[in-house]
C-alpha cells in the first residue's frame, strides 16, 4: 500500500528553528547545572545530612521531639544551592515552554503535509504530556504519528530517535528511580535487622545507620537520576532535531 501523496501547492509550513536553538540552549544548560550538581555540591548536600541526623539523634537521645529534631537544618549548609536551583528552575521552564510550542508546531506542519494523520488534535498532543496514565503512551503516539506526516511520501523515517527518546525517558528514568529509592532501604533494614538482634539495647545508637541510610539513598538518586535526566534531555533534543530536518527536506521540494 503506497503512501498519500503530500498536497499540491503545500502551505508553507511554520517555522521551528528559533524555538529549537532555545530548547538546545536550556538543555546544554540543565545539563551542565545537572554535572554541577551531582560533581559539586553532592559533597555538601552528604555533609548537611551528616549534620542534620547527628543533631537529631541527639535530641532523640535527651527525650527530645523527633518532629522538632529533623526541623534543625544549618542553615549555611543549603546557602550554595539557592541561586543554583533558581537558575536550574528557570531553565526548566524555559525548556518546558519551548518543548510545548514545538510540539504545537510540529503537529500543525503534520497536519498541513498530511491532512488527518494525527489521532488527535495539535492541542491534545499537547495536553497529553500532562494527563494522567496516558502520558505513559500517548506522547508516543502522537510523537509516531508527526513523524510519519513529515516523512511523507514513503515510509517513516527515524523511529528509532522517538522509540529511544520514550525508552530512556519513561520507563527506564522510573526503573531508575525505584532503584535508587529501594535498593538503600532494603540493605538499611537488613542490616538494622540483624543489628537489632545482636544488642536490642541500642535502640537510639542509630546515628551512623542514618546516615548511611541517608547519604546511601542521596548519592544515587542525585547521582544516577541525574545521568538519567541529562541522557533523556540528550534523545528528546535529537528527536526534534529529527523532526526538524524532516520538515527541511518538505521544505526544498
């Protein structure tokens, strides 16, 4: 079964390279703010939490609030982030808007190539990034269906950019996720467990085991949810670089 045709006499097709270059520029930036983060200030992130169940051992240990205890934070130890979180929530809203008007765009060139190659509407392509359940799939969907539009006549092109940029980005950032948050607390209660055991006494000596815990589940969700976010920025900008050079070959016919 051979493919439609694009229109005779197509419409010009509205224009992507300006909200492309700012998606690259917010995230090469997310990026190196992510190194900074997970090369720079892990350290002192690990230090405060030492602090922090230090001091709240100890006032559990005086029969003190376990509520109040975990509110002592020195306030010093977060100073280093405020302008760095500023700057790296900046960004994201930068990337986020820019990734929205773009896949606004882009649905609309697919209309105009291939009229009813969506299953939804340019809106709804938008709003499903945001719907509960089904950003698992339709993103993909509608992702699939931009780029069988852009590539027409013939077969679609590049599907492995959306396939991989779904892949790393959904379930392989969640199976990451789980793991960095489990795997800590499963070696913390069986090492507790079995310290329990021994000397049932030592019910408030748990200093070192908190922050083994702590410092434990910390490292690896700031450090591998980290690589996983930048590798997922990584397959999303080559995906609209796909698309983007779809729409240019359109563009020269």
């Amino acid at each position: 079964m051979t493919e439609d045709p694009p229109p005779a006499g197509l419409p010009p097709l509205r224009k992507t390279g300006v909200l492309l270059f700012l998606l690259c520029l917010f995230a090469l930036a997310l990026a190196g703010g992510t190194l900074y983060l997970v090369f720079h200030d892990l350290p002192l992130i690990q230090q405060a939490i030492a602090e922090t169940v230090a001091q709240s051992v100890k006032e559990l240990q005086e029969g003190g609030s376990a509520a109040a205890s975990l509110t002592h934070v020195n306030a010093g130890s977060t100073a280093p982030f405020t302008m760095d979180g500023s700057l790296f929530y900046l960004c994201t809203a930068g990337l986020v808007v820019c990734w929205l008007m773009l896949i606004y765009r882009l649905a609309q060139n697919a209309e105009t190539v291939k009229k009813g190659a969506l299953r939804c509407t340019p809106l709804l392509c938008v709003l499903s990034f945001f719907l509960p359940v089904g950003n698992i799939w339709m993103p993909l969907q509608a992702m699939l269906d931009i780029n069988k539009a852009l590539s027409s006549p013939g077969p679609s092109r590049g599907k492995g950019w959306i396939w991989t940029a779904w892949a790393v980005s959904v379930p392989g950032s969640l199976l990451i996720f789980l793991y960095t948050l489990c795997q800590p607390l499963a070696s913390f209660f069986q090492t507790f467990r079995a310290w329990a055991e021994e000397d049932p006494g030592n019910a408030f000596a748990l200093d070192r085991e908190l922050e083994a815990l702590m410092n434990g589940m910390v490292r690896p969700v700031i450090m591998y949810n980290g690589m996983a976010f930048i590798a997922c920025l990584l397959a999303s900008v080559l995906m609209m670089l796909h698309f983007h050079s779809l729409q240019r070959r359109l563009a020269v016919r």
